[in-house]
C-alpha cells in the first residue's frame, strides 16, 4: 500500500446486500472501488450490530484490495488479532472506545497492519494530537456512527481542515465516514481528506447482478471531490 494523496473512493458495504457480499465486494472492486469499507458494529459501543471477524474472513477472498476495517466496538483490544487474521489491511479503532487508544494502535501495527484512528463529531479532532505519528489513517466521522444514510455533519469540514493542518508532511490518510455525497465530497476534499467512503451514494440504483450503477455512482463522487481540488 504505498502512500499518495490521491482521492480515494472507499464504499460501505453497510449499504449492501447482506446476503451477497461476496459478489457484492467484487462488483464494486470491478466498477473502480479503490478500497472496501467494512463497518464492524456491536449494538453497545454504537446502537446497531453488524458482523464480526469471521465475516471479515469470509469475505476477505472476495476483496483484491485494500480490506479498511472500521470497528466501532467496545472494548476493542482483546478482539484486534481476530480481525488481523481474518485479513484487514487496515484496522481503526475509535479514540473514543477506551482508555487507552495508545495501547491499542501500538496493538495493531505489531499485528502487521495499518493502523487507524476514527473520531466522532463530538470529540474535538485534538484528541489524536499525540496519536498522529503512530498511525497511517485518521477517520473523521461526518455523522453520528451507527447507521447509514444519515445527512452529512457541516460542522465537521472545520475539523477535517484543522486535522490537515496538524497532520503536517506525515504520511497519514484522512478518511470521512458518513453522509458523503456527490454534493458533500468536494467540501470534503477541499478541507483535506483523501479517502472518501460512502454507502448509499455508491449502492443506490444498483446490485450485485447490476454493478453498473455502482461504477457511475462511484465515478461521479470522485469527479466532484477531484474538480474541488483541481
Ligand atoms: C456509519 C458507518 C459508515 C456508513 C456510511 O456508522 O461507519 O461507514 O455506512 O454510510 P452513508 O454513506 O450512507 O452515510
Ligand atoms: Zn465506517
């Protein structure tokens, strides 16, 4: 995985069909998905349940690329090897889900994998000042974690642009998560972040038998967020 600034379109397979992952994951990698977002959900640490470790397994055959695991659980710790061996190339823990987030990112690059750290839009982006030089990826959730299709947080493109700012020449990815649109992703991009995921923007008007719609949908976000950047 070498490291470039270059958008990046990351799809929430939370907006898929849960039956048909498989096919699911490889019609959005064939319609240009350059990396798969995997929302691991636990109903405590956020109100919804997704799937765990063994789905990530199971589905990790199925991804060519980049597997961006995004656990919003709690505790994280004593479940991160599971997720290494079911194959994440990278793994984000939220600055949120403990005490000790240092711990847990040291935890996850001796797994051998990327390391991320996800923030939610009420935790002040400040919170990851002494984490930034042991990880590979700051998430910035542009809306409350837990669901899909909820509407993009504005208050967040300040953050996004301080986070920029504080992430200075470090090879660090800024990813947001949430409410990202044809409409919202070059506000997005414009503030500084490089790894746009989306779920419904991307799923909508398509399916696994059907991936066209995938690949327009994906090509018209990255179009806005490359026009806003130029
Ligand atoms: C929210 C998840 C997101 C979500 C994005 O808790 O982390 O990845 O699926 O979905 P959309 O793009 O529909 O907001
Ligand atoms: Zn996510």
């Amino acid at each position: 995985m070498p490291f470039n600034r270059s958008i990046k379109i990351a799809p929430s397979i939370l907006a898929a069909d849960f039956a048909n992952f498989g096919a699911e994951c490889r019609a959005i990698e064939a319609q240009g998905a350059d990396w798969v977002h995997v929302d691991v959900m636990d109903g405590h640490f956020v109100p919804n349940l997704t799937f765990g470790a063994t789905m990530c397994a199971a589905l990790r055959p199925h991804i060519k690329g980049v597997m961006d695991v995004h656990l919003m659980i709690a505790p994280v710790d004593p479940y991160l090897e599971a997720y290494a061996k079911a194959g994440a190339d990278i793994i984000t823990a939220h600055v949120e889900a403990g005490s000790h987030i240092h711990r847990t990112l040291q935890a996850i690059r001796m797994l051998g994998k990327k390391a991320g750290i996800a923030v939610n839009p009420g935790t002040a982006v400040e919170a990851v000042a002494e984490l930034l030089d042991m990880v590979d990826l700051v998430c910035v959730m542009t809306v409350s974690p837990g669901f899909g299709g909820q509407s993009f947080i504005e208050s967040q493109l300040e953050k996004i642009a301080r986070l920029r700012a504080m992430i200075g020449d470090r090879p660090v990815h800024i990813e947001v998560d949430g409410g990202v649109t044809t409409a919202t992703a070059p506000l997005v991009a414009k503030a500084g972040a490089d790894v746009l995921v989306a779920g419904s923007a991307v799923f909508k008007g398509g399916s696994a038998s059907v991936p066209e719609a995938y690949g327009v949908n994906m090509a018209a976000i990255r179009a806005a967020a490359e026009a806003a950047i130029g």
